[in-house]
C-alpha cells in the first residue's frame, strides 16, 4: 500500500504543477491583451478642459472664436504640457485669459457689472438707463 500512497502523491503533486502552470499562463495571457490594445489618445482640447478650473471653459471658448488656429496651436502645447506632468495645477479663466494675452492675443470678454438695489442685483447698464430717464422727466 506505501507503494500506491507515493504514486498517488506523485500523482497529486504533478496534477498540482499543471493547475500552477495553467493558473500562471492565464495570467500572463490576460495580462498581455492590455499591453496591445491601442491606446485610447484624448484630443488636446479634452486634455486641457480637464485641467480647467472656474471660467476656464468660457475663456477657452471665446479664444476659440476670435482666434481659431492661434488658439488651437496653444491648446496642443498645454495639452502637451499636461500630459508631460509639467503643468499640474488647475488652470482657472484668469491664468488662461493671462497667457492668451502675454504671447498677444487680446481676448475680447463680456463684462457684467451688477449693483444692488431694493435687495436685487441690477446690471449696471439697466440702472444707468433707469436713471438717464427719471433725469429727463
């Protein structure tokens, strides 16, 4: 019977190294679809909208308009920039509309001025239109 006991434990420890080797080329294998499937590549846009913080997207989208191919030039560097890690901070509209203006591109934007009256905030235009016509009367 010690004859069949070490045969049987033979027997085991070969099956074991099999399901070990199986384990371990399934592995290997799941790891390896990773490595060759395409990397998805993002637009730069996307990369820098990402990285943009309070009116960033609206400085953006104006630069966009006014100048198109400028913009798009400075989009791929930040872009580039970020991906790199060199640029990590959050890039709000006032730094944005900054660079667009330091390599000179005036950024036109629209400005709003509210006042409070009678607990409601008023554009200043309506107030000053408001006034001009009760001065008149």
């Amino acid at each position: 019977m010690s004859s069949d006991d070490s045969e049987l434990e033979r027997l085991k420890a070969k099956r074991l190294a099999e399901m070990q080797q199986n384990i371990s080329t399934r592995q290997e294998i799941e790891k390896t679809p990773d490595n060759l499937k395409p990397k998805e590549t993002k637009h730069p846009r996307d990369i820098l909208i990402e990285h943009l913080g309070f009116r960033g997207l609206e400085v953006l989208q104006n630069a966009e308009l006014q100048f198109q191919n400028d913009t798009k030039m400075v989009v791929e560097k930040l872009a580039q920039l970020i991906t790199s890690g060199e640029i990590t901070e959050i890039i709000d509209g006032g730094k944005l509309l900054m660079l667009f203006r330091s390599i000179g591109l005036n950024i036109r934007m629209e400005t709003k001025i509210n006042i409070e009256k009678d607990g409601k905030f008023v554009s200043l235009s309506d107030k000053l239109s408001n006034y001009s016509s009760d001065v008149e009367e």
